[in-house]
C-alpha cells in the first residue's frame, strides 16, 4: 500500500466516497483493505453502502457497547456522549 501524498487530496480513493483526513494513517480506502474484499460487489463499492455498516457501525447502542469493551479491555472509561 503508497502512503505517500494521501493528505491534502483523495486521489487514492477507489471507492469514491473517501474524505480528506488530518493524517496519513486515518487516509486509507476501505478497497484497500484485503478483509473486507468479499462484502464488495456490483452494487456496493464502498463500505458504507453494506448493509452491516449502518447496524454494526452506525447503531449507537452498537457503539456503546464497543465502547464499553475497548473500556474493559484498556481499563480506562470511555465518555459514551464524547465528539457528538
């Protein structure tokens, strides 16, 4: 994977749905990831676009309970209402 140019621009987007990012680590293309190569299809050329992304991603009690877990795993509390 280049890593080199990713701030400032989206030009390694593959999927057409990439933000510009702070850094060059949060600048990577959900069609870059080799896990995820078999949820894509005709239809769906972005992560976002799966089903599962708006029920294990999106659903806030989804989201608490993973943050109830990366609490229990690194023993420090995580403020469920933080970057609202």
């Amino acid at each position: 994977m280049v890593i080199v140019g990713r701030l400032l621009n989206t030009d390694w987007c593959q999927c057409t749905n990439c933000s510009q990012m702070n850094s060059v680590p949060e600048s990577i293309c959900c069609r870059e990831r080799d896990e995820l190569r078999d949820l894509f299809s005709s239809e769906i050329n972005c992560i976002t676009r799966h089903a599962m992304f708006n029920k294990r991603c999106l659903s806030q009690d989804q989201l608490i309970h993973t943050l109830y877990l990366i609490g229990t795993f690194t023993g420090k509390v995580q403020n469920v209402h933080a970057n609202r």
